[in-house]
C-alpha cells in the first residue's frame, strides 16, 4: 500500500525519511496509522500536536470509515480524502470525548484515507470539499 501512495501522489518537498502531505502550499509532516494497532490509538493521549504535524490512516478498502475522539485529548479537524487524495468530507473542530457515549464523526460516502490535524487549520487555510492534498509518503 505504500508503494502505491508513493506512485499516486506527488506534491510539496520533502526531506528524507519524512511522511508529508500537504495543501497548497502548507505541509504537514504526518505520523502514518496502517496497522489495526496504530489506527485505533491515533493520536489518543496526546497533549500536544506541532503546528506542522498530523496523522494520515491508510484504511482499508474502500468504504465509509467513523472515527471518534475517545481518549484524545486535544481538538482536531479530520478529513476524509479518496484515493486520490481528493477531500469528500470535513469535521471542524472535533472535539476530545471526556465520557461514553462518544459522538462519531464521518461521511456516509467511502473514503481511502483520513488526515487529521489541528482543529481550525482546515478553515485558516480554507480547505474545502472537492480540494486535493498531496501525499508523499518515504521509503
């Protein structure tokens, strides 16, 4: 799968051995959820996420995906992309889940990838439905 994303996707420059996917001209240097294990952690228990920092989930399949902020602890804005990187969906400002039942935020179309970042970025840097993200993803 990783070998595709590289095939597929081209955009902003990147330095060696790091994971990037950028918006115009906006990068953001992501930590890769591929395995069951790393994508139902996320970016739970942590406290802080850089300005320039996110996390892309490779999902599997093509179909709807609900993520959820349970143990997440800070805001984040999630997107959901196709295979080509094209954005189908944004949840603004998601906020950290303190008790259960936890909402669950997600389009009802399909989705091949979700990045998340920090909450008010997508609206700063006017992302919308229909924009594209770049992935680069190193060896």
């Amino acid at each position: 799968m990783i070998a595709i994303l590289v095939l597929m996707f081209s955009g902003c420059s990147q330095r060696a051995k790091e994971n990037r996917a950028c918006f115009k001209d906006n990068c953001y240097v992501v930590d890769l959820a591929i395995s069951d294990e790393e994508k139902e952690k996320g970016l739970q228990n942590r406290d802080h996420l850089a300005k320039d920092r996110g996390m892309l989930f490779a999902l599997a399949g093509n179909a709807p995906q609900k993520f959820w902020m349970k143990k997440t602890l800070i805001p984040l804005d999630i997107l959901w992309l196709d295979y080509t990187g094209q954005i189908i969906f944004i949840e603004h400002a998601a906020v950290p889940c303190e008790k259960d039942p936890c909402p669950v935020y997600g389009p009802s179309v399909p989705a091949s990838y979700v990045l998340e970042i920090n909450a008010g970025d997508a609206a700063r840097l006017d992302m919308r439905v229909g924009d594209r993200i770049d992935i680069r993803i190193s060896k």
